[in-house]
C-alpha cells in the first residue's frame, strides 16, 4: 500500500458513467463514486459494458436462449451474463489501479482477471433474494446463480456490504473469511447543500410520505389504509405518493391522496420537486414487504423526517427502533401502524425521533460517514492491498 493513501488510483466499474448518472443502481454508482473521491481518491471510470448496438443485440439474444436453456430466472445473475459481460472488461487495462471498486454486478466480478485487488459492494446476495424478492425460478437457474455469487465472493478481495442481513449471507451461506467483510450501509442519493431539513410535527395536518416504484412490494395499500385510520380517529393526515407510474384510480381519486408521479432525479426540476417533498414531509411511512437496503431511509434521515417500516431485510441498518423511528412487524396491518403515529403523536415523540434521524445520518448513514468509513477500512486491508 502506498504510504498517502489519499494519493491512490481507484479504478470504478460500473455499466454507466457513475460521474454522470444520479439514477443508475439507485444512485449508488453516481453517490459511491463521489463519497470515495471526496475522501481523497482519484476515481477513474471503467466501463463494465460494450458500447454500441452490437452488445445489445448480444445481450437480448442471450437472454432468449438463456431462458430456453436454464427457465425462469434472471439473466444478469447467470455464467452466460457473467461470459459476456466480462469480455470488455478483461479488455481493459485494469492493472494498472491500485484498487477495482465494484457496486453490485456479480456476473462482471466472478470472471475478472486482474492482479488488483477487487472491492465488491452488495446490497444482497442470491441466497437472500431467493423467495424474498425472487420467486418461482427454476432449480437450474438458482443453482447457476449462486454458483457465479460464489465465484463473485471468491474473486473479490474484501465483500462490502450495505447492511449486516446481507453480510451474514456471504459469510454464512457462501462461506467468506469474516476479516474480509464489512459492513458499510447506504448513503442518501441528494446532494447535502440541498437538504432544507423539515419541519417537526407539532400539531394540525401530518404529512405523511410514501416513496417506492412498486406499489405492492413497498406495501402502498397499508399505507393507504393507515391514513384512512389516523383520519377517522381525527388526526388530519394526508398521503403524498411519490415514484408509481400508474396508480391506480380508486387511489388517486381520494381526497387525502397527493399523487407526484415517478420523479427522474436526472431531470434537475423532477430531482428539485423531489427535494421539495422532503421538506414538507412530517413522516416517512414505508411498509415495505421485502427490502435490501432502501436508500430513500436515509434521505428520511437526512431531513429529519422519522421513519415507520417493517423489520425485514436489512432495514434493522437503517431504521433504529426509538432512535430515528420503528419498525413494524410484517403482520401489521393500517390499524397497528395508526396506532404507532398516534402514540407519537400522544407522547410528543415527533421532535425526539427527528433530532435522531439527523444524528444518525450526520454520523453513520450518509455518503461523507460512507467515504469516511472507507478511507478508514483501508488499513485493514494492507496485506491485501500491497502494490
């Protein structure tokens, strides 16, 4: 390792250009990039997919033949993505960093060739998402899968992962060397100078937000639900939706419901609308059924907006019971989460609850604590790093 760390090449792998794209891997690439160079780091981009028409066809036509050959599954996670992707990489002059950082992309990562010590950085692992967010796949599909996460794992010198659920997977179901993983969880994808931070819930209207793209995974009728609750107890609640495309009618017809559409955070007035959301928001109500690592609990967090989830998935990294809000049980349904906001409501827990959220963003979920965490791990890795 090189005596000034901060003088370190790091060589960043990703489809998209991570210096431009705020939207790719829900703005992991653009936010990982940006925290790793405001620690010090020069950060080069490497692009982990062929440019041009011809790739694309590739792909689409493998796609095909891999779901003939192998059944239901997912073609990104499989030996024939991982053999085709790999190619332009391997092209690459990849030696020549001092570090490869990788967020997600398992099939690039089980087959690169390299002298230089790969960072790999998950949210989740086949195993996980098997049955959890991936259901029905055929046994051949899953036995693939996991063979190229294996290899992925095996390949990567240290196996970052976004929260502690995730990381007991590579260790205890893919058998990684526990001094090679650590935890590292999520940042928010919003720029800090933007953060307008909200106002705490006193008295009068609640605002209550609901955020996701998939209106049944993130449980959007139990948000729903709970709303309709706080409001025949007689607390004037109102929902704004934000991020499902087509929502249904007999939602957008109620008159509590604010429905924003999905937002592009690409677009700088889409990603300001966005922004503005957060500053008029009194409570972030997620009711997710399944979840990896949401970011949109920091960008919570980032505003001071308390937070109530479900404990599921690695959320338990991300919403703290009593710090920065609660974590439900799948069971419950709009009854149980009204009753929560009006306990919070009843005992002023509101003021509490946001002065933690901003407490824990500030020191350990935000992308300057993420940039701050790795610079810090990289002493850890020095036997691994020599270069």
């Amino acid at each position: 390792m090189r005596e000034n760390e901060q003088q370190m090449t790091i060589g960043y792998l990703s489809p998209t250009n991570p210096f431009k794209d705020r939207k790719g891997l829900s703005g992991t690439y653009f936010s990982t990039r940006q925290a790793i160079e405001d620690a010090g780091f020069k950060v080069e981009w490497i692009p982990s997919e062929e440019p041009g028409i011809f790739f694309k066809i590739k792909h689409k036509v493998l796609k095909v033949i891999h779901r003939l050959i192998y059944g239901k599954g997912i073609f990104d996670n499989s030996t024939m993505s991982s053999k085709l992707r790999v190619r332009y990489a391997n092209k690459q002059n990849l030696d020549k960093y001092d570090l490869i950082f990788i967020p997600g992309q398992s099939d690039v990562v089980a087959r690169l060739h390299t002298k230089t010590p790969i960072i790999r950085y998950s949210d989740a692992t086949v195993a996980r998402m098997i049955d959890y967010y991936w259901f029905n796949w055929s046994k051949k599909s899953i036995d693939d899968a996991n063979n190229v996460e294996q290899m992925a794992i095996d390949n990567s010198a240290v196996n970052l992962l976004s929260s502690q659920w995730a990381a007991s997977s590579v260790i205890n179901d893919y058998h990684a060397s526990k001094d090679r993983v650590f935890v590292l969880p999520f940042g928010a994808n919003i720029d800090d100078s933007k953060i307008v931070q909200a106002q705490v819930y006193q008295s009068g209207r609640l605002n209550v937000l609901f955020t996701g793209v998939d209106w049944e995974r993130k449980g959007g009728q139990i948000a729903v639900d709970t709303v309709k609750k706080l409001r025949s107890d007689g607390v004037d609640a109102h929902l704004y939706i934000c991020g499902i495309r087509n929502l249904a009618h007999e939602v957008t017809e109620l008159d509590f419901v604010e429905n924003l559409g999905f937002l592009n955070k690409n677009k700088p007035e889409e990603y300001q609308k966005y922004l503005d959301v957060w500053s008029n928001s009194h409570l972030l109500l997620l009711p997710t059924r399944a979840e990896c690592s949401a970011i949109v609990f920091n960008e919570a967090s980032a505003y001071g907006v308390p937070i109530l989830s479900t404990d599921t998935g690695g959320i338990s990294d991300y919403v703290l019971n009593d710090i920065n809000g609660w974590r439900m049980p799948l069971s419950a349904g709009g009854d149980v989460y009204a009753a929560k906001i009006k306990e919070w409501i009843e005992h002023d827990e509101f003021a509490r609850l946001s002065a933690g959220a901003i407490d824990l963003y500030q020191t350990r979920n935000s992308w300057k604590a993420w940039g701050e965490s790795f610079k810090k791990l990289l002493p850890l890795f020095k036997n691994m790093l020599e270069v």
